[in-house]
C-alpha cells in the first residue's frame, strides 16, 4: 500500500460535536467511529468550548490565523502558528479563546494508542517500524514523504498523506511549514 493522500478542500464540513464549530475529517483509521486515531481540521469562528473526547489522547496545532488560548481548570496555554503541537487529556475539553480572529488547527486524535505530532519545517528524516501509522499534512508550504526507496511523493499545500508502514524502513519529509504525525498501531 502507498501513501493515501486527501486535500482538505475535497472533504465535507461536519458540525463539531459540541455544535460550537465545524470540522473536517481526513482521516478516522482504521474506520469511521471505531477510530483508534483521528485527524481533523477544525475552524474555529467564535470563542467557546471543545468538545469533551474521554479516552483520548488529543494533539493540537494552529496551521492558521493568530492562534488561540486554550483555558484549562487550573492552568491556560497560548498556541500560535510558530509553536509546537500541544498535547492534552482529550476530556478535558477547554475554553478556547481566538486571539486575533478565527483560527484552523490540526488535531490529532489518539484512542487507545501511542503517538505524536510536531512541527516540520526542514528535512526529517528516521527509522520506523512495522505497523506504524505516519501522516504528513503540508500546511501553508508544499511537503515531500518517501518511505524506503519509493518515489518521493510531494503535497500541495493543504494535503495530508499517510500509511500504514508494511515493514520497519526509514521514512523522509521535507517542507518549510507542514506537520508530522506518528502513531503505534
């Protein structure tokens, strides 16, 4: 299997759980609700709630506007375009406040397995092993992926690719502004 690839122009808005916003889902593996891992992005319009996800191990990041402030019980987090992903306890679901207008963040969503998301911004390149999941979603940049010596498969900006690796192999991403994401599976 290559990499699947899927522009988020091409994938329908969905309300939010919460009705608070609206979301794209481009990827929900291995399917629909009985997802173990979940990538979305969400447009944030208006300040409000996130939706609660018990169980959930949940990755976000800002891919545009001027970020957001995400209010905890006891503790608050500034997200912007530069920062790194930021991982939380998925029930927890916190005020979010816009900042400088409406945002679109990537969520990475994790249930019942390992995994990370971070910023790429230049050539990454490691050794995974079988049965990981990688995904690689160019942000406002154009981004390459090559698993092994496959052909190297480049993204328009607003793509995510991922797959399912067969075997253990090294994987390499270059882009000036996409993301990474890894899970166990």
């Amino acid at each position: 299997m290559s990499f699947q690839c899927v522009a988020q122009d091409d994938v329908m808005l969905q309300a939010w759980r919460n009705g608070g916003g609206q979301t794209r889902e481009l990827l929900a593996w291995p399917h629909g609700a009985d997802w173990s891992v979940r990538i979305s992005l969400a447009d944030i319009e208006a300040d409000g709630p996130f939706s609660p996800f018990p169980g959930v191990q949940r990755w976000f990041a800002v891919v545009q506007g001027g970020g957001v402030q995400l209010q905890f019980a006891d503790t608050s987090r500034f997200i912007g375009l530069s920062d790194e992903p930021f991982c939380f306890d998925g029930a927890l679901a916190p005020a979010c406040v816009m900042l400088q207008g409406p945002t679109r963040d990537l969520n990475l969503m994790l249930r019942g397995v390992a995994g990370h998301m971070r910023r790429l911004r230049g050539v990454l390149s490691c050794d995974l092993g079988a049965h990981g999941l990688v995904a690689v979603y160019a942000a406002s940049a154009s981004a390459e992926i090559q698993y092994g010596d496959e052909a190297t498969l480049t993204l328009p900006p607003g793509t995510l690719a991922w797959r399912c690796l067969p075997s253990p192999g090294r994987v390499r991403a270059d882009s000036m502004d996409a993301l990474w994401l890894e899970a166990a599976v």
